[in-house]
C-alpha cells in the first residue's frame, strides 16, 4: 500500500477510510476513481430539516501532486446545482477552507461536512449576487479566483 | 564625507585658493543642514544585519521586564506593531489571557492540558495529515497540543515560506486552530538552507513593515532601512543616495505636504487617459510648425530647422524672449482668465484645463529632472578636462555641486506644482507663485549654462559664472521653501479641494 507519491499514498488512505468507515450523507462514486485517483466524484446529501431536504448534490474533487499541503479544487457537478449564495450556477464553491484557510489536516471527508453544514444554515434558496458577472468571467479552475468571501461566518 | 579627506590631501596648491575652498565647504555644510530643518532629525540608516540585531535587542529589552519565553515574545512584539510601551502597559494592564489569546499564543504560564501525553512515550501516534503511525518522540506540535509528524510540519512549513510568502502569521497545521508558530520552532524543524534563508527575509521584512519606526528604502535594488526615533515627514538620506519622506516614502517632496501628494499621486494616475496626450515628447515649433522632440532638461528650446531658429519656451510654447526677464509669467495660470468660462461646459473645460496646466509643469520638470542625469556623465567628462587644465580635484567639484542643486530645484518645482494646484487664492499665494516664477527661471538659466553654454566658455570664466548662478539657484530655493514653511506656521495656507 505505500507505493506511489505521499499525495498518493494519503489518497489511498482516505478512500480506505470513506469506504471501510462511511459518514452517512457522503457517499464516494467509486468508478470515478477507477481510471485517476486525482479526481473523485462525491455524493452528498442534503442534511433533513434544511432547505434542500430530499436532494443530493454530486462535487468533483480534483488533487494535484502537493495534496494535502495544496487544497484540492471541488466544484459541484451534474443537473443540479445547489441554489445557495454562496454556491455559483457554474459550481463554484466561495468557501475560505477551500483557499486562503486550506491546512493539509482537513480531508475529503471534512470538506464534505462543511458544505453540508453551509447548505444547512441557509435560510433562503438564491445565488450570489454577482453570479451572472461571476460565471461569465471567471476561470475554469476555481482555485484560481482570488475569493472576497461574502460572509465570514460559514 | 570624502570631499573633506581630498581637502586635507589636496589643498597643497595654492593658499588662496585652499581657504575659498574650504570656505565653501563650510558654506554647503552650513546650508544643507539647517536649510530646511530648524530641529534635527536623527535617524540611522540600518544594513540587513543590523535590522537583524536591532529586532534582538527589542525582545531582548522586553525581557528584561516580562519573564516570558522569546519566542512567545516575538509574537507579542509582532502583534503590538513592536511597540515594546504598548505591550508592557497591555502586559500590566491586567487581563494577560486575553491579551495572549488576541496575539494567537499560549500563555507560557498555563501548563499544556495535554501532559498526559508524556506517559504515551511508548505508544503510536497518529499523524493527521500523511494519516501514517509514529513514535512519540517524531511527532512535534506547539502548546495548543496539535501534533504532527516532523516530515508534515517541514512540508507545510515550505509551503506557506515558499508559497504563499507568509511568515509572521504561519499558524498551526491544525483545521480551525489560530496559534501561531514561533520562529525558533520554525529554524528548528527547516533543514533545506534555501528556505531558511526566506524564512529569515520574511522575518525581517515583517519587522521592518510592521515597525513605525522603520521604512525600508523605496530605492530599486536597495536593501537598507532607516530608523528614526519618532514619525515625521522629514527627509531621510539612504546610503545609497536616494532621498524620500518618511511618513509617505515618496520622493522628498517640500513644499507639498504628504496628504495631498498622495492625492495628486491618485489623481494623475487615475486620469492617466487625459495626460497620456500631454505627456507626449514631441512638440510643434510654433513658428514653423516642424516637429521637435526634447531631447534634454533645458525648457529653453530653439528650433532646429535653420530657416526658423524661433526660440520658444517648451512649457508654454510662448516666445522665450521674456522668460528671461523679470515678467516671465509661464507658471501663473491666469485664474481671471479662467473665471471667464461663465457655463457649466466652460467651467468644467477650464477646471480640466486648470489641471493641466499644472500636471503638464510637474510632468515636465519630472521629465527634466530624469534627463539631468544625463548631464552628470556630461559634466564628469567636463571635470575630467578641466583637471588636465591644471585645477585640482576639489577646484572642479563646483560643476558636480551645481547638477546636484539643479536636481534639487527641479524637484521642489515639481513639488510646488502640486501645492499650487491646491492652493486657494489669497495675498500670500500670489507671493508663493513670485517666488516659483523666480526659482523656476533661475533654475533654467542654470540648466541652458551647463547643457549649452558651458561648452564655449573659457575655463576660468566657467567656475565664476557657475557657482554665481546656482549660488542664485539655492538662493531663490530658500526663500520659496521658507515662505511656504511659515505660512504653515502661520495658517496662510487654504485648499481648493
Ligand atoms: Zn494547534
Ligand atoms: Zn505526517
Ligand atoms: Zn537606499
Ligand atoms: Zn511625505
């Protein structure tokens, strides 16, 4: 098992752990990971009792080869996009552990509860403000937009 | 000071000419010091190294008075700007918890919860990053009990050095915790010399940054800072030559005060579309319409085509024939003439033009001020000539002294561009523009004799006429710095803003 890079190595491990001691909610698809262990598809399930009960949201996880010291890219995919103010119809995620607040001891797994709990303390269903501007201009890698985070608080 | 040595080797020559000289050296010293400042202002001008060890003395100071570890005060220095009063009247103020906690450490005098970890030696740990198992003693964290193994601290240590450039505020590795790791911790776990080496770049830049009293040099290439023992807008002279303000860092800028330099700064910058046509290099001969390209400081231009030869002035394209009277009237803009504008199109034509006219003045002595060191290198070669014409080295330093205070007069009328162009009308204003009429003209007399005239005089003429001329220069220079000087004392002054 300790073959490959330790970004490697440390992704073996967390997909030893997602699926040998599964969190209820974050599901990994596994056969996204057959052909590149740099991109997982996970499954998310909106938290009962918050605005988006019922719905499951899939994110795309991206690592390059300083993962964990570099923050992996996750974006949402597929037919449905969370409408939160925080979350652009293109995916993109303004959440500061995903850049300027990164440390190599958060994971897969604790990302995912984080914008669990950010779906969960939404009161009310919308985009960002300057989603339309946003979307427009901004990079397909969302690591390289430099985040002004809207709220400080999530 | 150099010259004083070559005084005291050279001065063998002739006895009349050794006591002008020192005479004269007297004179400058007298001149330089107290011209401007009434009160001295002390500062030193500190070496990397030096930084280095003034940062030691000031935790080495502190402990003295406050029993903590030197590295925890670091981190509090850093937090209070390294104002040591600061941190020892929060220190003895009473709540020293919370005072550790907003600096992001541990208090040193609390116990780590932790402890009982000690009694684990034995036993494997998790690392929380590689998600590997090791031993106690290769598992390392700070007093807020995180631990990592040493491998993964090195590795998120070089990134954020490396890579994100952070230094003062590297926290621990931990998701959510804000303790901050102390330097000694830091050299201690880095093993690779080229990020060590950043590591202590960083640490210094921050000190100075962070530090009132500490401005680096804004000099390209140049890595001195200057300390002074209280905040002002004084000038500063750097070992490398370069003299700047210390409150703002810009260019030494008398008679402007730093506020509204810093104003005029933003407002050409953000009209840069307006004065990209003005700043242009090339001009019309207005006589002849040719087209002529400034090619060094002088404002006095002649036209080049033979047939014309119009002597024009390059600011405001007049005839130069009165700029060198006494009604040279080239840097008044006519207020009279510009109440005229009745309409609000008008007015608001005329407020651009009003701007202008002095953006174009600043620009341009901005523009002669970069082609006078050109004339250094001219005027070396001039020295060097004049030496194998039996004068001694000191005796030819005059022509150095006057690009110096050529230099000088173009910056304080670049400067007093900025003052008038927020100066309101009153008595005392219309007396400032006498006086930058007068500086200005002097000014380009002395700049048209050493670009120009220098050339076909005879040598002995050449000392006489030079020292007269910028000896007038310094002199119309005084005054003006002077004037303005007391009206601040005065309240003189008021702002169009
Ligand atoms: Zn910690
Ligand atoms: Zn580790
Ligand atoms: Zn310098
Ligand atoms: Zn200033």
């Amino acid at each position: 098992m300790s073959t490959g890079s330790p970004s490697e190595r440390r992704l073996r491990k967390e997909l030893m752990s997602l699926i040998t001691t599964p969190t209820p909610g974050i599901r990994l698809d596994s056969d996204s990971i057959s052909k590149n262990i740099n991109e997982w598809i996970v499954e998310i399930d909106a938290a009962k009792g918050s605005l988006y009960e019922g719905q499951t949201f899939q994110l795309k996880f991206k690592f390059n080869d300083r993962y964990p010291f570099d923050s992996p890219s996750v974006t949402f995919i597929g037919q449905e996009i969370p409408e939160h103010s925080h979350i652009y119809s293109n995916g993109h995620i303004c959440l500061s552990i995903l850049s300027d607040d990164w440390t190599p001891a958060l994971s897969v797994q604790t990302v995912c509860l984080s914008i669990l709990s950010m779906l969960s303390s939404a009161t009310k269903k919308e985009r960002p403000p300057d989603d339309l501007i946003y979307t427009k201009t901004c990079s397909k890698d969302p690591k390289r937009t430099k985040w002004m985070y809207h709220d400080d608080t999530v | 000071m150099d010259s004083e040595d070559e005084i005291g080797i050279d001065s063998g020559n002739s006895s009349d000419d050794e006591d002008y000289d020192f005479m004269q050296v007297d004179e400058i010293q007298r001149q330089s010091g107290n011209a401007q400042d009434p009160v001295e202002y002390p500062f030193e001008v500190l070496t990397t190294e030096e930084i280095v060890k003034h940062m030691l003395d000031c935790i080495a100071e502190v402990n003295n008075v406050v029993e903590i570890p030197a590295t925890t005060t670091r981190i509090l220095l850093n937090h209070f700007r390294w104002d040591k009063e600061k941190l020892m009247e929060r220190y003895y103020d009473g709540d020293q918890e919370a005072l550790f906690k907003a600096a992001h450490v541990i208090n040193p005098y609390v116990k780590p919860k932790r402890e009982s970890k000690t009694f684990r030696c034995s036993m494997m740990e998790d690392c929380d990053i590689c998600f590997l198992k090791y031993q106690y003693t290769n598992m390392t964290g700070l007093q807020c009990g995180h631990r990592f193994c040493k491998s993964c601290w090195v590795e998120y240590l070089t990134t954020k050095i490396m890579e994100e450039g952070l230094c003062k505020s590297i926290a621990c590795a931990a998701h959510g915790c804000d303790i901050l790791v102390d330097d000694v911790t830091v050299m201690s776990l880095l093993t690779e010399p080229r990020v060590k080496t950043k590591y202590q770049q960083l640490i210094t830049n921050s000190f100075v940054e962070c530090n009132r009293l500490l401005r680096w040099c804004p000099s390209a290439d140049c890595s001195y800072a200057v300390k002074v023992q209280y905040v002002d807008a004084r000038p500063v002279t750097c070992k490398c030559g370069h003299v700047f303000c210390f409150e703002c860092g810009e260019q030494w800028h008398d008679p402007v005060q730093c506020r509204l330099l810093r104003k005029w700064i933003k407002k050409c910058d953000d009209d840069s579309e307006t004065s990209n046509w003005i700043a242009a290099n090339t001009k019309e001969c207005p006589k002849c319409n040719v087209t002529i390209e400034k090619d060094g400081g002088c404002n006095h231009m002649v036209c080049k085509n033979q047939h014309c030869k119009h002597d024009f002035c390059w600011v405001c394209l007049g005839s130069w024939e009165p700029h060198g009277s006494s009604w040279y009237n080239c840097n008044r803009y006519d207020e009279d003439e510009a109440r005229a504008a009745r309409d609000a199109q008008e007015k608001l034509r005329s407020s651009l033009a009003r701007y202008l006219h002095y953006y174009n003045r600043y620009m341009n002595h901005m523009q002669s001020l970069k082609f006078e060191h050109k004339l250094y290198s001219s005027v070396k070669l001039k020295m060097e000539e004049m030496q194998q014409h039996n004068m001694s080295w000191i005796e030819v330093q005059f022509l150095k002294k006057a690009v110096d205070i050529l230099c000088q007069c173009r910056q304080t009328l670049m400067c007093t561009y900025v003052f008038a162009y927020y100066l309101k009308k009153n008595n005392q204003s219309m007396i400032f523009e006498d006086n930058q009429k007068d500086l200005e003209s002097a000014t380009e007399k002395l700049s048209e004799y050493l670009e120009r005239d220098i050339t076909s005089e005879n040598l002995a003429d050449i000392k006489q006429k030079v020292q007269d001329k910028y000896r007038y220069c310094e002199k119309r220079r005084k005054v003006l710095l002077d004037h303005v000087h007391e009206g601040y004392d005065k309240d003189w002054w008021e702002y169009v803003e």
